[in-house]
C-alpha cells in the first residue's frame, strides 16, 4: 500500500541552495563523452568535425566540401588539397530523473539521526543542473514517485537556472511508492535526441533489481547513474528478532537478523550497485553513489576526476 | 571420577531437566521489534531468511540455545564436584592416637612409638596414593576426633617427626570417627588401615576394605561382645558370643542383681575369633544384670554390657490345677499362659506326666485347708497389681482361690502356715521365684528378672580397653578437620562456564545472537 504523504518539505528552498552551495558549484564543469550529430551549437564538443573553432585534423579534400575549410599551407607546401577539420560543439540534451518517492524521506535503518535522501538528491540535481544549463546544455528534469510526474521543461542558460532552482525548492515531500521503471519507460521514446540521462535515486523500486537494470538498459541515452545513500546503508543497525516494515508499502517481514543475515544483506547490496555500475558503463556512462552525510560537490567533482566526465 | 556432590541419576536428571526447560524457553515467542526500513528490496533478495523464534516449532537459533546448555550442563556438573580418581589405589592409614598409646610395651617402650614406626614403616613400602594420608585418632576435634598427620602428596619423610610430637589424648571411640572420615574420600578399591592396640575391627567400613596394620604389642588383648541372648523359651539359659582378638584367657562373669556372679573361662589360643559361651541354670529370681567380660590380667580389660529382656515363660496350666495358679500365671508379665505344645513348664496334678518339660506337679496337701486360710496376709511389693488387688488382705480373693492358695503353702512348705510367717501369697511368690527349673519339683519358676528395658539385639562391638590416666594437652583444633582434596574439576567447569557466557555476551552485543 503506498503512501500518499505529499506535504511541503521541512527543507525550503533557500536552506536547500543557500549561497555557500551554489558558489561550490562554480567549479563544477560537465562534459558529456558524447553528444549526437546534428544538435545545436553548444559549449560541448562533439566527435562531429566541422565549423567549430577548435583545430582537430586535415583530411584529403573530396568534391562538395567547404572551401573555408581548405588548408592553404599544406597546399603550398604538398602540393595537394587538404581539409582543414574542426571540432564542432553542440548542446546535450541532458534528462534528470529525480526520484521522490517515500523511500527518499525514510532515515537509516535502526538509527534515529534524522536524515533525508531527498534534499541530497535535490542538491545533487541542482549541481548537475547547474554545470549542463551553464554550457548552455537542455536540461529536462523528470521528477518520480509512483507514477512520473510533471517534468520540467527543457531549460538552458544560466537565467533559466534560477528558475530551476525555484523549481526545486518548492518539490512536495516524498510520499509515494517508487516508480523508477515506468518513469525510466517513459524516457525510451525512439524520437527523442540521444543525450545524457541521469537518475538521481536510491533505486529501491519494489518491482525489484533485475526490473530496475532491464529498464535502465531500455534507455537510449547514455546513463549517469547517481545512488543517493545514507551512511552504512549496506547494514542496517538491525539485530535480533524484529518486524521490518516497507516504508512505501506498509507490507512487514518479521524476521532474525543476524551477523550472517546482515553479511548477506551487505551482498546483495553490492551487487545491486555493482549491476547499476556496469549497465552505466555498458551505457558509455558512470555511477556514484552520495552519501547523505557528505558534501555533494566533493562528491561530484569525485565523480567528473575518475569517471567519463571531468570538469 | 567420582561425584560427591550429587549422584549419578541425580546429575543425569537434572540435565534433562535443565535440556528441557532451556528448550522450552527458546521457543518462546518473543516480541518483535518494529523497524521502518526505505525498502524490503534486498531483505526479498535474500532469499531464505531465519524465521523469529515460534513455539512449538524447531529452534532455529541453535547456537544460542547450545551455548546456553552447554552453560548450565558445566554449572550442573560443577555443582555435582566431579573429583578425578585415579587408577592407583589409595590408602589412609589411621594410627592410634588416644591415651592408651602411651602404655608400655613388652620391650619398655611406649605403644606409640611401634605405632609410630609402623606407619613409617608402611609408607616407605608403599605409596599411600592419592587421596592417600595419614591420620591421628584420638584428641583433636571434639567432633571429628582425628588429625591429619601427613596429607595426600607430602613426603613421607615428615611423618616421623610428626608422629613423634603428636599429642595423645581422648577415648578410645574416636577411632569410628576417624573411620568416617576416612571412608568418604575412599572407594572400594581402596582401604583404611588401622594401627593401633588390638582392636575388633569390621572387614569393611561403608564398603571401603578396613585391616589392621598388624602392630603386635604382646601384652593389650582385646574381646568384644558381639552377641547375648536369652534362649527363647528358656530364660535360664544365656548364649553370649564374643569376639577376641587375643590369645590370653577371657573371664566372662555374669553378674545379677542379688545373686551370685556368674565365670565362664574361655580357653586361649582359640584360632577362632568368635568364641560361643553359653550360661545354663541361671537364677530367676534376679533382676537387673550385666555381663563383664574381661581379658588379660596385668591390667585387666573389660567390657561390659547390660542383659537383654528374657521373654516371658510359657506356661501351660492343667485344668485341674487350682484356679490361683491360672490367676498367679495370668496377672505376671512374666509368664504367660500357652498351650502345651508351645509351653516351656508345665503346671499340672499328680496323673499328668510329662517327662520332658519341667512341671510343677499339684499335690494334694494336709490338713484342713479352711482351718489353714491365712489371717495375717501381706502382699509383696513386687506381686502383680491385678492380683494384689484381689488378694490384699486374703478375704478378697474368692473362698475357692484362698483354699487352693492355702493348699499350695502346705505343698510348698510341707508344713501348715505359721500365724506371722507371712502371708500366703508372699510365700507363694517366693516359692515361685526361687524354685529350682528340673521337673517333678513342685512348683514352677519365672519372674526373677525384671525387665531391662529395650536392648538391641544387633551385633555390637565393645572393645576391651585398658584405662589409662590422660593427661595431655588439647592439641590445636585447626589441624582437626579432614582435609578435601583439591577442587580441580568444578573450579574448571565454573571457568568454562563462565567463558561461555562471556561468549555469549560478546557474540550477543555483536548481533550474532538473539
């Protein structure tokens, strides 16, 4: 049974993007490893060669090519005709999933520390917002819970980013079930420009972990895939013998948790991210998980140093 | 291994016991904790998971469940104090003690010291085992009587000297004390030997092998009484059986109340230890009595008991004999009326012969028997009540009775009644108690002696002892006691018990138990 807890959330949107967070965000730089053929000129590069400014190569020149491009020295010196090749930069279409469903208000298992996945999702969207809108990137963002909801319409620019931050100030509190598979689903449209799809959520779709990876496969997009996670979440402080409710579904599991219980448990949750890392790299993408407990520029800037995208 | 805390089927039931009701407890349902977890995700992708505990349902926790017996199996077993018994026989030696230890011997030295090298003696052959030691009886604790001169485990080389400053004090019945103690650290494999003067020892003590340590003094015999009844049916009949230890001649005196004492010699030399004597023709008349026994002569030694109860005679009583004889039978404890197949004497009239039994024989006396009848009738103080009663002054008793009680002073006497002789029933009565047990002699016999009170007829032992003057110091009460041997086995199970709950707390605050 879901629950439908949809109220404001304690966190306003001025405490969510006070100026210390935002100016952490100036460093930040997204570049996406790929972006399609044929988008608007943007601040990314792409492996198109064309009228960009930035000098790539020479290639023998064929019948049809622009003339502009021709590379005069060469022809001076070889004797022959020469194509000049630039780098040519377009725009990412760049879609955040943002999971708002109850899971990502619920606090650790067993600890008492209040704690909300929520805010560093909406942190984490804002920073990866924050880089892709300010190279003038289309930023679509897909918030989730049950069932998809109301996306936010492509924006772009940095004038466009306050108004996703209001965006995201004024997101209800989590409250329903996870939907991540149908709102993964509903990314999968054959016309959509091929861009980067990033989903910021905790994964813990009910439809269970083979569902959530055979949905992300689904996406044509490539994958960047951000796990927000509360501290030690890979063991609950869990022990003894208790009654462990579904904080989305109300449905309970009474059970002994015990060390080799709780071994196994961490197991699984390795794998499950080990899953969601490889379908990202399958996805030319990357996966992290942020903690709760941590900074989220650190984090990122962690993210963009070792994985496929860097600043 | 032995136990001496609890028994074996004790040990074994209370572990069962103990198994049970840990089971039980484990079962129990307990309360679950309510936790609110982000998502059953992974606790589904976990597959098989242990179910909380349930009554009536398989324990699924069975590490806690075993540490748990295994636990209280070890405190169980502690309190049941296993003691390791080695294969090795032990032998604990108790030398006397007491204050007949410093008579002289043959040679002029004190018993004592033979006492002393004896048991040094028997050290320096043989290891006295384990739970092996030597012990003092005689002084010491009141209770306990016993000191223990060399324990299990020292050397044999300080008993000498331990022996040789050993007070000597106390009577000579420490030495059942002393072989108390010394049984309970025993088992049958094992033995006490005593050194000491002659002494009537049993074979075995509470199963454990007792022997004399064999000191031979020369001079101190010993004789016990083991037995002495009256011959059922004949109490003027007295079979003793003694007990000797000694080859020197035993006097045994039987001694009554008003009566002349009574000696039996025993011959020495008797390879015999019992030595049956029987004493036929015993007074009657005579009430309380004792029998001494006694053996050597330089000092004597003696050993006394009191009588047992002789059972009343069995008397049958013609029915033509007068009717004060079936009064004077009835109304005395001491004889009771039998049918003549079951009798021992036999009270009839001149027709009636019997030539087996002793029988008063009721002869028809002289003289007017009325003219006879008592005028000055007294009763005796030991006459039955019920007859007394009747017969208080001679009128009470029916014309018919006093006629026949007459008749009996004249069968009796053989001369009429004398005016202030004495009253005819006292006459009869001393008829009765003084008359001699043949046959064909007037009148019957019985009533002498009174009844002692409660004897126990089972064997028992008296030990013939020279009395020697104690004069020695009380010795330090803190040397008295037995000493245990060491608590090795319940002090490793309390330790490993205690281990175990100190795993089950560090397994039990890591989560890995309930």
């Amino acid at each position: 049974m879901a629950t439908t807890e949809t109220g404001p959330r304690a966190t306003s949107g001025s405490e969510l993007f006070d100026a210390a967070f935002l100016r952490s965000l100036e460093g930040l730089r997204f570049v996406a490893r790929r972006v399609p053929a044929g988008g608007r000129i943007a601040e990314q590069r792409s492996r198109s060669r064309g009228g960009g400014v930035e000098f790539t190569d020479v290639r023998p020149y064929v019948p049809g090519d622009d003339f502009r491009a021709i590379d005069w020295h060469l022809l001076q010196r070889l004797d022959r005709v020469f194509l000049r090749l630039f780098l040519e930069e377009e725009d990412l279409p760049v879609h955040i999933v943002l999971d708002e469903s109850a899971s990502m208000g619920q606090p650790p298992a067993g600890r008492r520390e209040p704690a909300d996945k929520t805010v560093t999702a909406l942190r984490v969207v804002a920073a990866l917002a924050y880089v892709a809108s300010h190279r003038l990137d289309r930023v679509t963002i897909h918030p989730f819970a049950g069932e998809p909801r109301r996306p936010l319409p492509g924006i772009s620019g940095r004038v466009a980013f306050r108004r996703l931050l209001a965006w995201l100030g004024q997101r209800p509190a989590a409250g329903e079930g996870t939907g991540l598979v149908r709102a993964l689903k509903s990314l999968a449209t054959p016309s959509a420009r091929r861009g980067l799809c990033i989903v910021v959520s905790d994964f813990l779709d009910p439809a269970g972990a083979e569902a959530v990876v055979h949905a992300l496969r689904t996406v044509r997009h490539d994958l960047l895939l951000v796990r927000i996670a509360h501290p030690g979440e890979e063991r609950p402080a869990l022990s003894g013998e208790v009654e462990i409710v579904d904080s989305e579904s109300g449905e309970s599991l009474a059970l002994h948790v015990d060390d080799a219980l709780l071994s196994r448990y961490a197991a699984a949750h390795r794998a499950f991210e080990a899953a969601l890392a490889d379908t990202a790299r399958a996805r030319r993408g990357g996966f992290l998980s942020v903690r709760t407990d941590r900074p989220i520029v650190p984090q990122l800037v962690r993210l963009f140093r070792e994985g496929n995208y860097h600043t | 291994m032995i136990l001496r805390g609890l028994s074996p089927t004790v040990l074994l039931a209370g572990l069962g016991v103990l198994a049970a009701v840990l089971l039980v407890l484990h079962l129990l349902r307990v309360r679950l904790r309510r936790e609110t977890v982000d998502s059953l995700l992974f606790f589904r992708m976990l597959g098989q998971v242990q179910r909380p505990r349930m009554l009536f349902g398989l324990p699924s926790r069975w590490l806690a469940f075993v540490l748990a017996l295994i636990a209280s199996a070890l405190l169980w077993g502690a309190a049941a104090d296993p003691r390791l018994v080695p294969a090795r026989p032990s032998r604990i030696v108790l030398i006397d003690s007491t204050a007949a230890a410093v008579a002289v011997a043959d040679d002029g030295r004190p018993l004592r010291d033979h006492y002393a090298d004896r048991a040094v003696a028997m050290c320096d052959e043989a290891d006295l085992g384990p739970r092996g030691r030597v012990v003092a009886f005689g002084g010491g604790d009141p209770t306990t009587g016993v000191r223990t001169v060399l324990d299990a485990g020292e050397p044999s080389a300080l008993l000498e000297q331990r022996l040789r400053d050993l007070d000597v004090a106390g009577p000579p019945d420490t030495l059942w004390a002393a072989l108390r103690s010394a049984v309970a650290d025993l088992t049958p494999d094992d033995e006490v030997v005593v050194i000491g003067g002659p002494t009537v020892l049993p074979a075995a003590f509470d199963g454990v092998p007792v022997r004399h340590g064999g000191v031979a003094t020369g001079r101190l015999e010993t004789v016990g009484i083991a037995r002495a009844r009256f011959v059922p049916g004949e109490p003027t009949t007295l079979e003793v059986e003694l007990l000797r230890d000694a080859d020197a001649p035993i006097e045994v005196t039987l001694d009554f109340e008003g009566a002349t004492p009574v000696t039996a010699h025993v011959p020495q030399a008797s390879d015999d230890r019992s030595v049956p004597v029987r004493f036929d023709g015993l007074p009657l008349r005579a009430a309380t009595g004792t029998l001494t026994v006694r053996v050597g002569v330089a000092p004597p030694r003696t050993a006394h008991i009191v009588l047992p109860d002789r059972e009343p005679i069995a008397v049958f009583v013609a029915e033509d004999v007068p009717r004060a004889v079936h009064v004077l039978v009835e109304a005395d404890e001491r004889l009771a009326l039998a049918p003549s197949r079951a009798a021992a004497r036999i009270a009839c009239t001149p027709g009636v012969p019997d030539a087996e039994l002793p029988s008063l024989v009721i002869t028809p006396g002289v003289g007017d028997p009325v003219a006879r009848r008592p005028r000055d009738t007294r009763l005796a103080p030991d006459l039955p009540l019920s007859l007394r009663d009747r017969a208080h002054d001679g009128t009470a008793l029916p014309d018919d009775e006093a006629w026949d009680a007459v008749w009996l002073e004249d069968a009796l006497t053989g001369a009429p009644l004398l005016a202030g002789r004495g009253a005819t029933e006292i006459h009869v009565v001393d008829w009765l108690l003084d008359s001699p047990t043949h046959r064909d002699v007037p009148l019957l016999l019985g009533w002498t002696l009174r009844r002692l009170g409660h004897v126990d007829d089972t064997v028992r032992i008296d030990v013939a002892q020279a009395a020697i003057a104690s004069g020695a110091p009380p010795l330090d009460p803190a040397d008295d006691a037995p000493r245990p041997g060491p608590p090795a086995i319940p002090a490793i199970l309390l330790g490993l018990a205690l281990l175990l709950v100190a795993a089950d707390a560090w397994l039990h605050a890591r989560g890995r138990l309930p």
